[in-house]
C-alpha cells in the first residue's frame, strides 16, 4: 500500500499527558514525518475540544490534520510505565498512546483500518505484555503487514 514511518517506544513515565504526546510523536518528528507544528497542534485540539483521543481504556491516538503539518504516513506507538490523565471521564488513565498522521484520506483510511482490526484483536495487550522494545516492534510488525509495502 505505501511507505510508512513507525516507531515504538517501550516504558516511557511522562510527567502528563502533554508530555506524552510529545513523548510518542518525537520519533515522527526526528525521522520527519511530521513536523514540530504537529505535535503543538496535537495538543492544542485536547485543550479546545477535552480528551476526545483517549479511544478506549487506557488507549490514546493522538493526531491532527494533515496540512497541520504532515510530511509522511506514520505511526508511534509508546507503553507508559506510569500512567497519565487525560481526564476522560471512562478511559482513563492511559497507558498506551499511539500517535498518527497521514498527508491524505486514502492512507488516513487504510492505516486506521489495519489499527482499528488489530486493537478489536488484541493488539494494546499485546502491546503491554511487550517488555522490550523489539517484543513490541513485532506485535506492530504484524498488525501493520498489510499497510506496509
């Protein structure tokens, strides 16, 4: 399907939620896939419109638009060893923050697919249980086979 940009991080303890936005998109920005305005922007939508990312139980998916500042497909994904609130009034605290970006609809479409299949299959605990960062570089390997060319 297309090239994609991921990164893993394992054991991460930001000091909150801010912090693990930034924390979870630095890989992107670093292989420069996003830049920074995006990781701003990402937390800027939480501050206008509450925890609306924090998805499901202790999982949040951070992102933006694309013209927010884009450059690439891509997807982090970072295991919190200490928990951060988001105040959600169910899902939280989170533990699991992936952060997503996508230059248009196609891809945004195709990757949230594969995420969404691998999440309703298991994925997060997967995810969690991973206690080094190659064990979790393989449980995403898997889930984003089909999206990766």
């Amino acid at each position: 399907m297309a090239n994609i940009v991921t990164a893993t991080l394992v054991g991460l303890e930001p000091e909150g939620w801010r912090e693990a936005i930034r924390a979870v998109c630095a890989p992107l920005l670093e292989a420069e896939a996003i830049q920074s305005a995006y990781i701003d922007r990402c937390i800027e939508m939480v501050d206008e419109h509450g925890p609306y990312m924090v998805v499901a139980p202790g999982i949040a998916l951070a992102h933006a638009r694309p013209e927010d500042g884009v450059l690439k497909l891509c997807l982090s994904v970072a295991t919190l060893s200490d928990p951060v609130l988001f105040h959600h009034p169910q899902n939280d605290p989170v533990d699991l923050m992936f952060a997503f970006g996508s230059p248009d609809d196609q891809q945004h479409i195709h990757l949230l697919t594969a995420l969404a299949e691998g999440l309703s299959g298991g994925l997060a605990d997967d995810l969690r249980r991973s206690s080094t960062q190659k064990a979790a570089e393989q449980v995403m390997e898997e889930v984003l086979k089909d999206v990766i060319s």
